[in-house]
C-alpha cells in the first residue's frame, strides 16, 4: 500500500499537472498563433487531436521514468504477498511458499534494492514502464480530452459531472486497450530475478518477441477484462475529481 501510494503521488502528480501547460505549449509550438490565439483562449479542448496524443505521452513517459523506483518495489512486495508463519518467519503461502521475506517493508525493500543491485537497480525495466505508461496516458488523457470536446461540441452534453464520467468510462476502454501489451512485459520484466542462467528476458523487445512466439500475439492482451474492471473504477472517480479540484483552485475544466 505505502509502495503504491508513493508511486501515484509522484506519477499521477506528475501526468495530471502537467497535461495542460505542455498540451498548450505544443499547440502555440505547432500552430498558426495568429489565427487560433482566440479559439484556443475560448474553446477549452479544441486543440488537435494530435497535439494531445503527443502532451499525453510525453508527460507519461517523463513521469514513469522518475517514478520507476516505487513502481520496481510495488511490484516486488506485490509478488511476495503470503501469510507468514511467525515462529518460523517463513511464507506458508503465494509463490515464496517456504521461503524468508526478502523485504521487511517498502523502505527496507529500497534499501537493499540499493545495497544488492546498486542505485541503478532502482531501475531496472525503466524502458517497458516508461513505454506502458506513454501507451496508457497517451490514450487516457487524449481520449479524455477529446471525448468531452466532441461531446459539448455536437451538443450531446454540457460541462458537468456527467460529461466527466463518460469521458473517464471512454478513457479507461482506450487507456486499457493500448497498454495491454505493455503491461504484460512490464510486468514481466520487473518481476523476474537474475538466476544461475542469468535472467529469462534480456529486455523489452525480447519479452516482446518471447511471448509472441511462446504464447501467441493474444498474450499481449491476456487479463484485459480484469485490467478494464480495475481501471475503470480508478479513472472514473480520480478524473472528475481531478475536474472539481481544478474548479475548487480556480482553473476552469480541462
């Protein structure tokens, strides 16, 4: 719980306060400024598509990067998860049944992280997160952004908590589809340990092409369903009260 609560205060804060000023920025960078200053100044949302595409990842990227080392130990502590026997100090069940827990808790799994792998343990994987969160935020905040422009703009509806949830249901179909695949080599990449024969994936593209061919090209997407029932509920509650925070501050909708 600490490990994850570490990783979104530091990734999510990243992604989310930075969208709109590097989604403005690239638009004044890319556009004809003479022409669209006014529409961009009045019409909140009305950027290029691609403009936003491009803000998403970006930030996605910039922000999984520096927020790997929490995600490494989240999913360390995550793959110990058992019942300890307290005589013994051993697992009794999960997938280190009988062995010792590597790590007393998130800081201490920090520590030897540290201390067995050097500071650049820290990081190890550092390419597939960034990837699978450039593929997740590109398509969740684009996705977002585009489907509440498109909806006030034909009229369906108004800026309103209705319009944020539907938005945010878009945004999770769209953010679990592309980050599929690079969720499963995420995964798989950060949970594997170094053993007599070295390591089973010598990075992303080796993962990549192991499963494809171990498994098949629909092992990228195994686990959608439950992906989509986590993120779901995630997106539809952070992304409208990111928008009532943003009202609360005085910043207007995104």
């Amino acid at each position: 719980m600490v490990a994850t609560c570490l990783r979104e205060l530091s990734y999510s804060s990243l992604r989310f306060g930075l969208y709109q000023p590097v989604k403005l920025t690239l638009h004044n960078l890319f556009q004809d400024t003479s022409t669209t200053t006014t529409t961009t100044a009045t019409t909140k949302g009305s950027e290029p598509f691609a403009i936003k595409v491009i803000a998403a990842v970006s930030i996605g990227c910039i922000g999984s990067a520096l927020a790997n080392p929490t995600d490494l130990v989240k999913i360390r502590l995550q793959r110990e998860a058992g019942h300890i026997h307290p005589s013994t100090n051993t697992y009794t069940s999960g997938l280190h049944k009988g062995a010792p827990p590597t790590y007393n808790n998130t800081f201490h799994a920090f520590y030897k992280i540290v201390q067995t792998e050097s500071f650049a343990g820290l990081y190890k994987g550092v390419q597939a997160t960034a990837l699978r969160a450039s593929l997740v935020t590109g398509a969740q905040l684009s996705t977002y952004d585009e489907t509440k422009y498109l909806l006030k703009k034909y009229g369906v509806l108004e800026e309103g908590f209705v319009l944020h949830v539907v938005g945010s249901v878009s945004a999770g179909l769209a953010a679990t589809t592309a980050g599929a695949p690079a969720d499963i080599i995420k995964t798989r990449l950060l949970s594997q340990q170094k053993g007599v024969g070295g390591v089973e994936y010598k990075g992303v593209l080796d993962c990549f092409r192991k499963i494809v061919q171990q498994d098949g090209p629909l092992a990228l997407f195994r686990g959608w369903v439950p992906s989509y029932c986590r993120i779901a509920p995630h997106f539809i509650i952070s992304l409208p009260l990111y928008e009532q925070l943003r009202k609360g501050f005085g910043l207007g909708a995104m």
